[in-house]
C-alpha cells in the first residue's frame, strides 16, 4: 500500500499528464490513506429501465434493416433485464438473433419474444447463481391453493403500489402458523407483478463480529435496489427484528441491527421499485416500530386450513402435476383429512402418497427399470391413514402451539 501511496504521488506535479483512475466494488474497504489520493469519487449506479431500453434499441438498430421488430418488443425486453449490465444487453440481442438464425435461416427475420427467451433464461441463471443475488421465482397462483381471501388483499395491494406514484405502502407483513404457505405467497407475488425476489432468512445475517449483522443488512437492500423492481422477503423476522431493550441483550448487539433494519426500510419508502414483504410465526416477538405506518403497516393473516373446500384447492394445486388414476376422487380424499391442516400437511400426505405409489410398482415390478408412477386412490388413503395416526405423523403445528401464532381474523391495517 505504501509502495503505491508513493507512486501516485509522486504523479502529482504540476506538469503532469498522468490521470490515475481506480474502480472498486467495495469502496467501504478501501483504506482512508488511498481514499485521500483520489479528488472525485464517481458512483456508477446500475441501468435504470430507461437506460436499458435505449441500450437495446441500439443493439437492435445496429443489425440494419435486415430484422424487424416493433417498440412492444423492447419495452417488453426493458422491464424484464433488471440488473443486466451493458455487456449482459449486448450478448442477450447478438446470441439471440444468431440463434435465430441457426435455427431458421435468414430468411425469417422478423424478430419476436420467444427469440429471446433462451439467451435470457441463461443469462438470469448466471446472474442469479451469484451470492445472494436476486432472480424471478418460477411459483404462479397456481402453484398456491385456497387462500383466496388474502391473494385478492395481496393483489390490491401490489395493483396499488405500481399505479399509484404518491402514496403507497412500502411493506406487508405474513404471520401464521408454520407450513402455511408464507414464503411460496411471496414467490407468487413477485412472479405475479413481474418483479425480481431476493429471499433473506433472518438468522443468516447475524454475524459474531462487530458490525458485520449491519453491513450485512445494508448489503441485502443495496442488492435490492440494484434489482428494481424487486421484492425483499425476509422469512424468519422475529429472529432478526426482535422487542429492544431486552435483558438478555446486555452487549445490545440486537437493538443495532434492528436499528439498522429500520434505517434501511425508511430510505425504501421512497422507493417506487422496492417492496418489503416479511413473514414470522410470532408476531408477539417483533419490536413494534417494525409494525409503524411507512414499514410494514400491514398485517396479513396465513392461518391453517380447517374447511374441506380450501383443504381441495390445496391438494388440487399440490397434485396437478401427478398422474392419477382413475379411481381418485379428490373430492372424497378431503374428507379423510384430519380437521386442521396447513400447506405441508397436505404437501406431506401428497409425497407419502407418491412414495407408495413407487413402492408399489417396484414390488409388483422388480425387473422393469422404468415405469410411469400413476397415483392411486389406496396410495393416498393408505397415506391418509398415517396423517390421522399422532404416533406415526407429526403435524406442522400442535394443537397446543395454536395461540401462539392464530389471530382470530384477517387483520388489515
């Protein structure tokens, strides 16, 4: 560092004609000594939506007039590259169109969605495979059962938060009981309003050194300010925002990083393209500035399923993608349901079922090396049978752990 220190100095004549540029990733790590050397420091914040569309408009301009396109074909492309970088927007337009190429000639030149979906789908797993980088989760409404209640409140409340440019809220908050279906109606969510999600779980940002749970913390929504318009789920937030001023919290470590979390969800409210959704099984144990108007200021209710109609949306959504026989009547499989059930339940019933299934074609046929698994009625009754037996299953929740995460109504703030 001295070594270098020296070097650029002695650049600092006044007939000098050397410029000395550096870049970082991290300029937080930088020691204060070489900060010093340096008049002007530049923050090259990531494309905006704008930005990226001029980009590709260019890319595309650049091919001639061979190709066509239209301006729903760049807008489309503009919404769906958040985080791309210029050299990501370079090769998705030039991989694309000599994909296209290969594949159908030169002859067709009309450039359309589907060219472009290959490159993409590469190019966002390479991006989403970086350290807690953020991605498009692949889980629709289908994927959820039930619910239909809270999936229009979710809706609402999204449809509000993209129309509206004044008032909007920042943050939502998922309580219930666990196995509820929490973190896969965030998924949906920010597939359904076609933003990027960045799931953090509580306890993996604490840190046993001394400011590093707030870096960490600052990190998470730099990252997701870098994705807009993204989605920030943070599962498990009692663990990371709990009651300050706790005893047991001597060292005040705890009341830091909830200060820090509170810090950073204030600057997101003035954020057109950051939204905060948070899930807990204890909504008692939350400091309540979390809960104030400007972060999370509303509160929704994920409860278990204790009727048969949304028990059937469930094990619809959960089995849509199994072969059945003909024998199964889903309508009747309900009522073989214990009275209280949560998602993985009713997931769990489903994947024991399976399993018997493919017990049942090895044992039947030992020698045949691959066959199709068709689901039986006896396969989920038989699975059924462990559900109702207390000794043989263990539900997600226990009837004694009821009030500690049941709220007697959906609670909109």
């Amino acid at each position: 560092m001295h070594c270098f220190i020296q070097h650029v100095s002695q650049l600092a004549t006044p007939h000098s004609r050397t410029v000395v540029i550096c870049t970082s990733t991290k300029p937080d790590k930088i020691h204060h000594q070489i900060k010093r050397l340096f008049l002007k420091t530049i923050n090259v914040l990531p494309l905006t939506e704008p930005e990226r569309r001029l980009l590709i408009q260019y890319q595309l301009d650049c091919l001639g007039g061979d190709y066509g396109f239209d301006a729903s074909l760049v807008e489309y492309l503009s919404s769906v590259t958040s985080g791309f970088e210029r050299h990501d927007l370079t090769c998705l337009v030039r991989l694309s169109v000599k994909n296209k190429m290969l594949k159908q000639g030169i002859n067709k030149r009309d450039l359309q969605k589907e060219d472009f979906q290959q490159i993409y789908d590469d190019l966002q797993s390479r991006y989403s495979d970086q350290l807690d980088a953020p991605s498009v989760p692949n889980v629709s409404w289908e994927d959820i059962g039930g619910l239909s209640k809270l999936k229009a409140e979710i809706l609402s409340t999204f449809r509000g938060v993209n129309r509206t440019s004044g008032l909007k809220r920042s943050g939502l908050l998922l309580y219930g009981p666990p196995g509820t279906g929490k973190t896969l109606i965030a998924k949906a969510v920010a597939t359904e309003c076609r933003m990027n999600f960045l799931a953090v779980k509580g306890p993996e940002l604490l840190n046993k050194y001394i400011g590093q749970s707030e870096e960490n913390i600052r990190n998470v929504f730099l990252k997701a300010r870098s994705a807009a318009p993204c989605v920030v789920f943070f599962d498990e937030l009692d663990s990371l925002a709990p009651r300050r001023g706790q005893e047991d919290q001597s060292s005040g470590v705890m009341d830091r990083v909830v200060s820090q979390l509170l810090a950073e969800m204030d600057g997101v409210h003035t954020s057109q393209d950051v939204f905060i959704l948070g899930a807990t099984n204890r909504v008692d144990l939350l400091d309540p500035a979390i809960l104030r108007p400007g972060r999370l200021d509303k509160s929704l209710y994920v409860g278990l399923y204790e009727d048969r109609i949304s028990q059937l949306g469930v094990l619809k959504a959960v089995v849509r993608k199994f072969k059945l026989s003909d024998d199964v009547s889903l309508d009747s499989l309900v009522h073989h349901f214990p009275s209280q059930m949560s998602g993985a339940d009713i997931y769990s019933i489903c994947s024991n079922a399976w399993t018997r299934a493919i017990r049942r074609i090895i044992t039947s046929a030992p020698q045949v090396k691959s066959a199709p698994v068709i689901v039986t009625m006896d396969d989920f009754l038989g699975a059924c049978s462990l559900a109702t037996a207390p000794d043989k299953f263990s539900q997600s929740v226990a009837p004694d752990n009821y009030s500690l995460s049941v709220a007697p109504e959906l609670l909109v703030a």
